[in-house]
C-alpha cells in the first residue's frame, strides 16, 4: 500500500528517509554529499513521484521505493491476465 508523504508528519517523514538513505549506502561518485543533501534529493523525489512510500502489511514494515519497481512488483504479484 502506497502511503502519501503528504500524510506523515515531517518529523517522521525526515526520520524515515534519513534511515533509507543510510541504510542504502549509495556511493556518489568523487564527491560526497552529505546527509542533508541526500535528505533533500529524496524529498524531492517523492513530490515528483519518482519514488513512493509503501507500507507491507505482511512484513509490517514502512520502505521508499522508486515507483516504477512498486508498479512492476504489483503486476508480477497480482497479474491480470
């Protein structure tokens, strides 16, 4: 289930990418960027819509995720044809 960034408070919503962008432990490249600039990039990420928050209730667990994977994950698990 998607959850709105919208929904979350900012506090929560600021925790929660902080967490992802740590545990992802993304390399930049030559430069490094630092927490809030990454912070930054996933928020915007989420206003444009390329990444979403989705909420598993099977794993009760909150993750960020590009939306395009979530889109494909959902139709590999529940295929209309």
């Amino acid at each position: 289930m998607i959850i709105p960034y919208s929904d979350i408070d900012q506090d929560t919503l600021n925790n929660l990418i902080e967490y992802y962008v740590l545990r992802e432990g993304t390399d930049y490249g030559e430069h490094e960027i630092s927490l809030p600039e990454k912070v930054t990039a996933v928020k915007r990420q989420l206003e444009n819509g390329e990444v979403v928050i989705v909420y598993s209730e099977l794993h009760e667990t909150v993750n960020l995720m590009p939306k395009q994977l979530f889109i494909q994950q959902a139709a590999e698990q529940y295929p209309t044809d």
